[in-house]
C-alpha cells in the first residue's frame, strides 16, 4: 500500500500535534487540514498543523526517489517543519536540553556538540537492515535513542514520530497510528525506556502498528 498523506494525517500528525500542547481538538484539527481558520486558535496552532503536514509530503516525496534518510534530509524537515515559527528551524540545537521525569529526576539530553556525530551514528542505524525478528523492538530503539539525542530546541517529538512511521512502513510494510489519548501511554513508555526497560515502548508501538495490505 503506497505511504499516502491522507492516512498520515488521520493515523499520526493531528494526534501527534496534539500531544504537544495544542489546543486544537482532533475535529478542529481536521478542519485546519481542510483549509479553515478557526476562531480562538491563535495563527501559530493553524501554522505548526499546516507546517507539519507540508513537510511529511516534502518527506515522502524525497523518499519516493530513494528510501536512505540523510542527516540533511532530516534537517530539511524540520526546517520545513519550524518554516515562519522558529529562528533555530532546520538547525541542530545550540543549547543543552533536559526534561525531568514523573520522580522529580532531571533526564539530560545529549550535549550540543554530540548531537551531529550521533544523529550520522542513527541515520546509518535507520538505513541499516532489519536484525530484529520482532520490527517493533527495533523500531523502538530507533525511536528511544532519536528522543535521547534531542537533536533540536524544538519539534523532536514530531520529528521523531513521522520518522518512526516512515521506518516502519519501508521495513516492516506496516502503518503506525498515534493518537492525542496516547499522550500519557507514550509518556509512560519512554520513562521505563530511560530506566532500562524497552519493553513496553516496544508493546506501546506494536499495538498500534498495522500490516499493509
């Protein structure tokens, strides 16, 4: 089944806009997606939708050529991602990042200087053959060690889950959905993820995951 923008949209980049603090609901987000402006949402909210949608087609149309992620390829997207919100659009970040996790500890992402060797290290990682019987273990690890390069200031997650889509539709044949209710699921997944235990991120993206038929 081709990668086609429609079903990304319904299956990941509303829920995954969503998530990040929108104050869109999924109807209205489709209304956006349809070319409406809706009052009471500020023209960022209508911009980051529109921006996220224009990017993965950019995205799938590169790939149409040849299926290899680049470094530059991602910093395309992001840059098309963050076009007219953000300075730092298309640039890896300049500054540390962190976040803290549900006890309070401080999570510290890589370093501003190892985010370029290491985002070649997970491209190459990305192109690489499936060695997992299970494509979901793999796709997670992929996915958890993107999130812990936090190669951006802003927009990993979006970032992070439009790839995490692309891998497994061109390595495993399959869709993968993402929805705003999955926030907390997600959340959850990636903590144990940072204490050791990959396993239920990798449940958390096979359950939603779709052979294509």
């Amino acid at each position: 089944m081709p990668w086609t923008l429609r079903d990304l949209e319904n299956q990941l980049l509303i829920g995954s806009t969503l998530v990040e603090g929108s104050t869109l609901t999924e109807d209205g987000a489709r209304e956006v997606l349809q070319g409406r402006t809706l009052v009471g949402h500020s023209v960022q909210e209508h911009r980051e939708l529109l921006n996220y949608r224009m990017a993965a087609g950019w995205l799938m149309k590169q790939v149409e050529a040849s299926p290899f992620l680049s470094v530059d390829l991602v910093l395309v997207f992001h840059h098309r991602l963050l076009d007219g919100l953000s300075d730092a659009s298309g640039m890896f970040k300049r500054y540390p990042n962190y976040t803290y996790l549900s006890d309070g500890t401080r999570f510290d992402y890589a370093k501003p200087a190892a985010v370029e060797p290491a985002m070649r290290a997970w491209v190459a990682h990305f192109n690489a053959p499936v060695t997992d019987a299970t494509p979901s273990r793999q796709a997670a690890e992929l996915y958890y060690d993107f999130q812990c390069i936090h190669p951006f200031d802003d927009g990993n997650g979006r970032v992070g889950r439009v790839l995490l889509a692309y891998w497994l539709h061109w390595k495993a044949n399959a869709s993968w959905c993402f929805h705003a209710t999955d926030k907390l699921t997600h959340l959850s997944a990636l903590e144990d993820a940072a204490g050791g235990n990959l396993k239920p991120l990798a449940e958390f993206i096979r359950e939603r995951t779709e052979a294509d038929s």
